[in-house]
C-alpha cells in the first residue's frame, strides 16, 4: 500500500517533527521526507531549525542522529521529574484508592514506571 504524500507548510510539518521527538518517537529520514514530499535539503534544513531551537531554548534535550538505523531522536528527553520514591508513594494512593478502575489504575502505574 502506497502511502499518500502530505502537503503542508513549512512551520507545520517544523511542529510534527518536533511533536514526535518529544512524544519519544524515533524519526527515520527517508520515511519523513516520503511522507511529507520534501527532498533532502529541505529534511536538512528542519533538522537545523529544531538543533538551533533546542540551543536557544538552552534545553537539556540534544537532537541525535543514529547512522545505524537512520533515525533521528531527542537525547536527553526528560519525562517525568517524580524519583521511585514518589512513584511508589502514587502507587499506593492509587491501589488505596477506589475511584479508578483496576484496568485504569494498572495503565497509570505502568505509565509512572515507564
């Protein structure tokens, strides 16, 4: 199955990169620049404008290329500032707790300790 091409602007498709890096995805280069109808400069040029955000920003977060996979990711993301002790003190809240359900209380814990 081909996959439709998606055309949109510039600070768009800037804003999906970005999006995906931060939700901890990996970003293949070709799959990126299939999917949205860029060349290679253009990819190129995307990279750079999120490298010289993260340093403007003075983020902790470093934009990395693996050149064993072909994939671009965030280094450095930070998820969650809670330590074990703080997820183990929520865990115990929750399983003392009768307002969610086992199946969404057993989805929030995995998400802490994820």
């Amino acid at each position: 199955m081909v996959k439709k091409r998606v055309k949109i602007n510039r600070n768009s498709r800037l804003l999906s990169f970005y999006k995906q890096l931060l939700s901890g995805k990996k970003i293949s280069k070709q799959l990126f620049i299939d999917e949205y109808g860029i060349n290679e400069r253009t990819f190129e040029r995307d990279v750079s404008e999120i490298r010289n955000f993260l340093s403007d920003s003075f983020a902790n977060e470093e934009l990395i290329y693996d050149r064993e996979d072909n994939v671009y990711y965030l280094h450095g993301l930070s998820q969650s500032n809670l330590d074990k002790y703080d997820v183990m003190v929520i865990c115990k809240i929750l399983v003392g707790n009768n307002f969610l359900s086992k199946e969404e209380m057993e989805d929030l814990i995995e998400r802490l300790l994820s």
